[in-house]
C-alpha cells in the first residue's frame, strides 16, 4: 500500500523513509475506500436497466455495437488496473460491469 501513496513530509516516516500510517491515516482510506465502493456499485446498478431491457425485449437496435465493445474494452482495462494497484471497489464495480456488458454484448450479437 506504500507504494500507491506518495511520500510527503507531513506523513511520518519508518524504517528507510516508508510512510507509516497512523489511525488517522486509516480512517482516511477507510473513508476513500467507502466512497469507491459507494461510487462503483452506482454505476454498476445504472447498467442493470438496460440490461434487462435488452433481455427482455431481445431487442437493442438503439445500443451501438462498436460502443459496447470500446466500452468492455475500457472496462476491462480498468479491472486489470484494479487488481494491480490491489483496489478492491475497483476490482468490484468493474469485474460486475464487465459481466453486465458482456451479457448485453451477446444480446446485441444475437438478436441483430
């Protein structure tokens, strides 16, 4: 976790200069974290509407299919980035909306 924050005069410092965290310090990302999952879990649930639309109306003549691929793309990405900075709300709200994506990109190949 020391890594992904930056060093700075005001953080206490530890054996050869790594960043300590004080309790403080872990309410802060405590609260960052809560505003992330808070953050995901809207935009994951936005999805859903349409979704379930497409699946029950087996039609998205509406939807573009070259955004929903450029879209799963980016999704995608940021999952990856996600497990590699080791971010939980960012794993979460994009493997969720990846999965819902790839569901409405099937709908979409299906029933042209």
């Amino acid at each position: 976790m020391d890594t992904l924050l930056p060093h700075s005069p005001h953080l206490p410092t530890g054996i050869n200069g790594q960043t300590t965290h004080t309790n403080e310090d872990s309410h802060v990302m405590d609260t960052i974290t809560l505003v992330g999952f808070i953050a995901g879990t809207l935009t994951t649930v936005a999805y859903v509407p349409q979704v379930v639309r497409s699946w029950r109306l087996r039609e998205t003549r509406d939807i573009s299919l070259s955004m929903l691929v450029l879209y799963a793309a980016g999704v995608f990405l940021w999952l990856v980035y996600g497990v590699w900075a080791n971010a939980l709300p960012i794993i979460g709200a994009n493997g969720i909306s990846l999965v819902l994506i790839l569901v409405l990109l099937g709908i979409k190949l299906r029933y042209r």
